[in-house]
C-alpha cells in the first residue's frame, strides 16, 4: 500500500511506501493521526499549511461487506478544529484497489484550478479545470464520464466548494455514478476548492488485492459478519425497505425531532415525511425504495426519489435531511425536501449545516416557516454567490450573524443533527465534546435511549448519559477507522460479532488483535484529535451547548439539558 | 372499547392480509395496558421498542384510554 501526496503549490506528485506508524491503520485514524501530525494546530484551514487527506477504511477492499467508506479529514474551517467526514458511494473501494491507502493533498495553488486523475496503473497526474470553476456537481460528473469514460469513481466539488463556504461539501459518485453521496461536514469543500482542486477521477479498474496475512480466517470471519447484517431486523429488513428515513416517526415519539429551528421536539407534519410515507410514494411513482448506495454493500439502504412524471430528483433522500429540510424549518413536503435535498448535492452543500442555517433565517422572520419554494430560492442564492446567499452557504453561526439572531443550534459552529439534545440527554454529550463539533454519528447514543418502551436508561435524565458518550464515541472512532458503514454495526453488535472483528483486524495486519485493542484504537483517535484541537485553541468551555438548549424547555416533554459542566468535562477521563 | 392500532417500519407485514395504512381498530378491554396490547397484537414483545400514545412516548404498564391512538416502532440502530 502506498501514499500518494500530491502537492499542489508545484503541482508534483509523490507516490511513497506507507510509513510504519500507519501501516495498520485505516480510515479516521489515518486521517486524524496524519493531520494530528503534520498540520499547524494554529495554521489556516484554508491555507497552504492544511492538509487534505482522503483514506479508505482499514477493511475496505477486502471481502467484508458495507467497507466502502472513505475518511476525509483535515483542519475544518467551520469548526477550526480537526475533522473526519464519512463518505461512501465507489471512491474508497476504487482507491483500496489501486493499493493506495490514501491520497494527501498539500500546500495550495490559488490562481488555477485542477482534476487530480489516477489510471487504473495507479500512475496520476493534475489536469489543469479552470474552465470547470463554479460548475455543479452533476454537470460536472456528466462532462467527466464523457471524457474519461464510465468508469471512474469521481470525488469533486461544486460551486460551494469553488467559493470556499463553510458548509461546503466534498460529493462523491455512487454506483449508478451520480455525485449524491456527501463527505458533508465541517466545510471541507472549502478545503478543496482553497487546494485548488475541483475533482478527484480514480480508476475503476484497480487490481490490487488487499495485503492480508491470514485470508482464510478473514474470509470465515467476514462471512459471519455478512449473516449476522442480514438475519438482523433493522440492517435486513427495515433500512432496505425504508431507508435511515424509518428514525422519523421514532424520534418524532420521542420529542426528539428539532422542529422549527427547535424550537418544539415534535412536528405535527412528520406522518407526511415519514419513512412509510416516502416509501409508499415512491413506489407509487416507480422510484426505487431499496438501492445499492455503495461498493459493497448487502443492506441498500438509499433510495431514489422520482417526481410525479417518474423522473429522477434525487438519490438517496436520508433521514438527516428528512429532518434539516423538513422539520427543522416546519416544511411537511416531500417534493420540495427531494429538491432540496438534490440541490444541495448538486452545489456541494452539507444538507444538514444548509438546512438548520435555512431554519434560523426562518427563525428570524426572514421568511415563513414551512415555505418549501422559499427554501429552495435559499439554497439558489448560494450558487449565485449573493450576500444572502453567503450567508446560507457559511452554515448557521453566518446566519445568526447576518440577522442578528442568537438561537444558533450549533456547537464548534456546526450545526446539530437530528436529535435534539434535551430530550436524548446521551445525544447532548457527543454534540459538546466530540472533537468534530456537534455531530451524530461520533457517538449515536439513541437506542439506549428509546428501546424497551422508554429506555433502559432515562432520555430525559443525565444519569449514565456521559458513560454511554464516551463508550460510542471511542466504538464509533474505531468503525470509521475499519471503514465499516454505521448501518452494518449490526454485524459487530454481539459478542461473537465483535471477536469477528478482532479476527479480521488480526487476520489482515499479521498481529495480535485482541480484549482492549478495539477500545485502544478508538481511544488513540481521540486523543489525537483532542491534542489537535487543544493546540487550535480549543478548551472545555468549548464542549457546551448553546444556552438555548439549558434554558428552553422543549415540547412536549419540557425538558432542558441536564448534564452538568463538570459532567461534560469528565467525558474523556482516559 | 376500540383503540386504533398503527404498526410501523415493517411490522405491518406481521399482519395476515392487507394492512389498512390508517392502522387497525382493536378491541381491548377496559384497563388494559400497553403490554397488553402488544400480546393481543399477536408480534413478539421483542420487535416493539418504542410505543406511544396520542403521540406520548408509554412505558409497558402505561393504561390505553378508549380510543387512543397507538404507534408500535421497532428498536432503531445506525446513526
Ligand atoms: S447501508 Fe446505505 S450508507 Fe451503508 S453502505 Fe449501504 S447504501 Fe451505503
């Protein structure tokens, strides 16, 4: 496996044996390790000193099942901490099987604009794109396939990216070739247009096979792993039926479903953009409920949203979005959240930073909540670069700024998920003190929260709340790390499951992997992380929630956070 | 007295023939609680996580008032 470190201040290109300190590490601890290392804790996200770093998962590449994900990580502009954003579609398996383990880009080329190609030899060259400036992603992506051919995994950004926004995202192809899958947050689009990078063309036709000193056990072990996703109700049945979209009427019961720039946890239009819903409509209109998003993949959870003639809008329309385009600015229209949704994808903005700056904008009066068309003028403005449009395309704190409006659910200065911290207390820990400023999917602590009709801990209370954080957020730094897709954690749920786990880890670095090692790796990635953030300046007063989730009660179950400062400092105790 | 009963997710395939999207009307008598609800509903205790009442989250024991509206959720995983 090799690194290919592409500088772009003197547009050279250097392929070099991985060095012995990442040898058995994938994905996040790559990212988060290489940035930890070798970027200024204090340099400009948007400078030459930053690094972006693109790296498949561990795992990815060999014969495991939903291990196409890849890891880019870097300085973030919108938090101005270290950030990994997950992203799946074709590009991680297309690179793990060029052999590379991962692609860096370094120093910055401000005046010009460029297409970084790998051939299926894995030799690779910048391709001056100029003329590609402020293109959209999907015309973008159609362009290249007829230049280069169908072949190709493409990584790119659209006009958000160009323009250096802070919400804008990093848009990768999926398996039909569309740019809609999103490494959406912490700005690093912004990264790659400051890089002066618009595309990433990897080769399909990559030969490598993965190095795995033990294949036989690898193979029995990810066999059992592969059974235990599809026996399971939620990876096998219920996310191929309806898609992540399937949370909404859950986490709406739970009064957990920001709503309104949160300002109530249940939206009386969530039955009409449920996962039921949706899947009923699409079906009725010949859309796709159950689609293969990525390489890999046994669960198909995306989908493809059709409009009434049947025609394609978007692919795949997430529960994330759901949420950041429906009930965070109180629109029941599943039309108009598909649109959204594509529109985002195509100018390369995260759904979610875009959907809660969208709600405070609403919030303010600037426009009524539940305005659809109003929504997507919005989203317009920021490909036409206006002031408004800015604003939008540089995330909630921009917003809060521009109108003068102090109820910003953000924390770092980005934006919260689609949980709301008062009534999923555990939720309200990983916001504040992940590294990656509010975020789910660093420590999603939900179904503790809800299961066995009400909890087997008490969402509403702080008690246990920080030990069951801290515990998914050192598990969930190793699953980004291995490159396993978060919706296939169901394979590793059981005890048996883990040791799967432990067995290929062993199996493929010809070294012991064992009881703590998994917990080990997690821990070593946060710590990098938080000794990265720590030298940008960060401090615990920055893992805390706006006031607004202490002091607003939110209905119906009239809650508040209820974790103390101390508590929340004492997450990583390690 | 009737309750009306709507199964999500993919539990309405538990119900032989066609599931009426407006849920099922179920007769239950008087006093009875979430738990109870379940059994008469014929699904595994272990595929309901999450129940609510009149769109208020309920706890196993929790009483089902006349006709209340019931959602039966399945445990969630992911993020
Ligand atoms: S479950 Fe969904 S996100 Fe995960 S690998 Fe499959 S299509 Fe991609």
């Amino acid at each position: 496996m090799r690194f290919l470190r592409v500088n772009m201040t003197d547009q050279t290109i250097r392929s070099e044996e991985v060095a012995e300190a990442y040898k058995t590490l994938g994905g996040r601890a790559l990212t988060s390790i290489m940035v930890q290392s070798e970027v200024p804790a204090t340099s400009d996200p948007l400078g030459p000193e930053n690094k972006l770093v693109f790296a498949p998962g561990y795992f990815t590449g060999t014969t495991l099942v939903n291990t196409g994900r890849l890891s880019v990580g870097a300085k973030s502009p919108l938090t101005g901490g270290i950030k990994e954003s997950n992203v799946g579609g074709t590009v991680a398996f297309s690179l793990a099987r060029l052999g590379i383990a991962a692609v860096v880009i370094e120093g910055q080329c401000a005046d010009t604009s460029f297409f970084l190609h790998i051939e299926a030899d894995g030799s690779a060259g910048l391709v001056e794109a100029d003329h590609y400036q402020g293109m959209r992603t999907y015309a973008l992506v159609e362009q290249l396939r007829q230049i280069y051919g169908d072949k190709k995994s493409i990584t790119c950004i659209g006009p958000a990216g160009d323009m250096q926004l802070l919400s804008a995202s990093i848009q990768s192809t999926d398996l039909d070739g569309r740019p809609c899958r999103a490494a959406g947050r912490g700005g690093l689009g912004a990264v790659m247009g400051a890089k002066g990078l618009k595309a990433l063309i990897i080769d399909q036709g990559g030969k490598t096979a993965a190095e795995i000193a033990d294949s036989e056990s690898f193979k029995t072990a990810a066999r059992s792993y592969a059974k235990a996703v599809k026996e399971d109700e939620f990876s096998g049945q219920i996310l191929p039926e309806l898609g992540t979209a399937a949370l909404v009427e859950p986490i709406n019961a739970a009064g957990a479903f920001p709503t309104r720039n949160a300002r109530v946890g249940q939206f009386e239009g969530a039955e009409k953009i449920s996962g039921e819903a949706m899947a009923e409509l699409i079906k009725s209109r010949g859309g796709r409920t159950t689609h293969k998003g990525c390489s890999q993949c046994i669960i198909d959870c995306s989908n493809v949203f059709v409009d009434k003639k049947g025609d394609y809008v978007t692919s795949s329309l997430e529960y994330e979005t759901i949420w950041s385009m429906g009930g965070m600015i109180g629109n029941d229209d599943l039309d108009s959240i598909a649109r959204l949704d594509f529109l985002c994808d195509d100018i390369g903005l995260d759904t979610m930073n875009t959907g809660v700056a969208i709600g405070i904008a609403m919030d303010a009066g600037y426009r009524s909540f539940g305005d659809g068309t109003a929504a997507i003028a919005l989203v317009e403005e920021v490909a036409t670069g206006s002031e408004i449009g800015r604003a939008i395309g540089n995330g909630p704190v921009a917003v809060g700024k521009y109108f003068n409006h102090d109820r910003v659910p953000t924390v770092k200065g980005q934006s919260i998920a689609a949980y709301d911290p008062r009534a999923l207390q555990g939720m309200a820990v990983t916001y504040a003190t992940t590294p990656m400023g509010a975020d789910h999917t660093a420590g999603w602590v939900v179904a503790q929260n809800l299961e066995a009709f009400g909890g087997t801990i008490n969402p509403h209370k702080a008690e246990g709340q920080v030990e069951l954080s801290r515990d998914s957020q050192i598990h969930m730094a190793a699953v980004d790390s291995v490159g396993i897709c978060d919706f296939a954690q169901s394979g590793l749920a059981s005890e048996e499951g883990m040791a799967n786990v432990h067995t290929m880890y062993a199996a493929k670095s010809g070294l012991s992997f064992a009881g703590d090692d998994w917990r080990e790796l997690g821990v070593k990635v946060l710590k990098a992380e938080r000794a990265f953030n720590r030298g940008a300046g960060f401090t615990a007063k920055d893992d805390r929630l706006p006031s607004m989730f202490y002091t607003e009660p939110l209905p119906p179950y009239n809650v508040v956070v209820q974790v103390s400062d101390e508590e929340m400092a004492s997450t990583f105790d390690f | 007295m009737y309750v009306r009963l709507k199964l999500l997710g993919t539990l309405s395939s538990c119900y032989p023939g066609h599931y009426p999207p407006a849920g099922l009307n179920i007769e239950i008598a008087a006093g009875a609680t979430v738990a109870d609800l379940v059994e008469r509903s014929g699904i595994a205790q272990e595929r309901v996580a999450i129940v609510t009442i009149n769109g208020v989250l309920a706890k196993a024991g929790d009483r089902v008032p006349e006709n209340a509206v019931v959602k039966f959720m399945q445990p969630v995983t992911g993020g």
